[in-house]
C-alpha cells in the first residue's frame, strides 16, 4: 500500500508540474503575442504622429481623432472613402505642403544671403582679413613653412566649420580622424583656400556663398550660408606619391565634397 501511494503521488507531482509548465509556457507565449501586438502598434502610431507634426509644422491642419478614426475603420475594412478619394486628399494635401516648404526655403534662403552679405561686409573691415580677387576671406593662424599645394594635389587636414550663427556643423577635431582627399574635388572656397596655405599652416576660411553651395540645402547646412572654417593643412602630395589610395572618410568632410557651382 504504502509502495502503491508513493507511485500515486510520483505521478501526481509529474502531472502538476507538466501543467504548471505549460501553463507558463502558455501565459509567456501570450504575453509575447501581447508584445508584439502594442509594439507593433506604438511603431504605426509613431509614424503617424511623425507625418502629423511634418504637416503641422507647415500649417496644414490635422483632426488627430479623425486621423484615429481613418486607422480604426482602414483595420476594420470599412472606410468610408475609396481608395481613388483617398489618394485624391493625399495628393492635393502634398502639393499644398511642398508649395509652403518652397516658400519657407525662398525667404531662408533671402534671409541668409543678406545676413552673409553684412557678415563678409562686416569681417572684411578687421585688419587680420585678406580678401581675394574671388570675394573669399581668410586669417592665418599658423603660417606653415612647407610646400604649397596645386589643385592636382592630395592634402590631408584637420578642421572645423561653422555658420555666422556659430552652429557648429562639422569638426574632424571631435572625430579624432583627419581627412585626406584630392583639392579639386572639394567646394571652390576650399581649394582657393586651402591653394594659399603652405603645409603646416592653420587658416580660418570665410567662404561666401558664391563659392560654397549658393542657394542649396546640404545636410545641416542652409542655403545661401556663408561657411567658416578653421583648416589645419598637415600633409601635401602629388599624385603620384598618393596613388595608393585617397582613405577618405565618407561622412567626414561636412559635406564639402563637390561644389554646387561646378
């Protein structure tokens, strides 16, 4: 009997425990599916509160509980619009917004080539200030003794731009990483500029928006912005001496690769 008893309750403790397990096993999965399920939620409710304030921020007007409404029934398959009306909306609704966004660009745009214009005006005036033939204004920091780069040439420096504002918009100085490239490729300002400087050297570069990126958006950088930059000129080679390779860092150099005048 005793044997008989101690089987019984093997079997028995096997059994709840097997139970317990799926239960939790059960409750967990659950629990996942529930996850999934608001996060799911919550990433489609992120977007949609991304494209409202997009909107907002351009001065079209957005009913949040009827854009709650047009989700509920889309789940529900029962929107009240088709989706040729639907797309009708949209569409006049983007043209509206990209003429606000066109506009707010123009007087920017206007807005910072008058500021540029009395910066140069203004900066011109201290005697520390040379100014080219081209309208480009530079100081020397440090006057280096080494060789003059051509723009056939491949340089490497440290340096760091700013607005008129001040805004910081790239510093290799914080990257801890210089940036090697060839001359011609970079925006007129920089190879004018960097085309004066001995190696060694350490210029500050006030580019006019003539020989930046005229009346382009780059990155962080508005249109029509006159650009400053501290440039630090540490190495010159010819091409033949830099033929293994130009090793720059693609999303370094503050975007001023190219030029929007070229």
């Amino acid at each position: 009997m005793k044997t008989m008893m101690k089987k019984t309750c093997k079997t028995t403790s096997v059994a709840l425990l097997c139970s317990v397990a799926f239960m939790t096993t059960a409750a967990s999965s659950q629990q996942e599916t529930e996850n999934v399920s608001y996060a799911l939620g919550a990433s489609v409710g992120k977007y949609i509160s991304s494209r409202i304030y997009d909107q907002t921020e351009l001065g079209g007007d957005i009913t949040v509980d009827t854009v709650i409404k047009g989700v509920v029934d889309a789940l529900k398959d029962e929107t009240s619009m088709s989706d040729e009306d639907i797309l009708t909306h949209l569409n006049s609704r983007a043209e509206m917004l990209n003429k606000e966004k066109e506009a707010r660009l123009a007087a920017l745009s206007s807005k910072n080539l008058a500021e540029g214009r009395a910066f140069l005006a203004s900066n011109k005036t201290n005697d520390n200030i040379k100014v080219t033939e081209s309208g480009l204004q530079y100081e020397v920091i440090t006057q280096g003794e080494g060789k003059v780069p051509l723009e056939s040439d491949v340089v490497t420096v440290h340096y760091k731009g700013q607005l008129i504002d001040g805004t910081q918009f790239d510093n290799s100085y914080e990257r801890n990483e210089t940036n090697r490239f060839p001359l011609l490729t970079v925006i007129d300002g920089w190879k004018e500029g960097i085309g004066l400087m001995p190696e060694g050297s350490t210029y500050r570069l006030t580019i006019p928006t003539e020989l930046a990126y005229g009346n382009d958006t780059v990155g962080i950088i508005p249109p029509n912005s006159v650009l400053i930059f501290d440039v630090e000129l540490l190495k010159v080679e010819s091409p033949s001496e830099s033929s293994h390779g130009m090793g720059l860092s693609g999303m370094g150099m503050g975007g001023m690769m190219g030029s929007s005048s070229n």
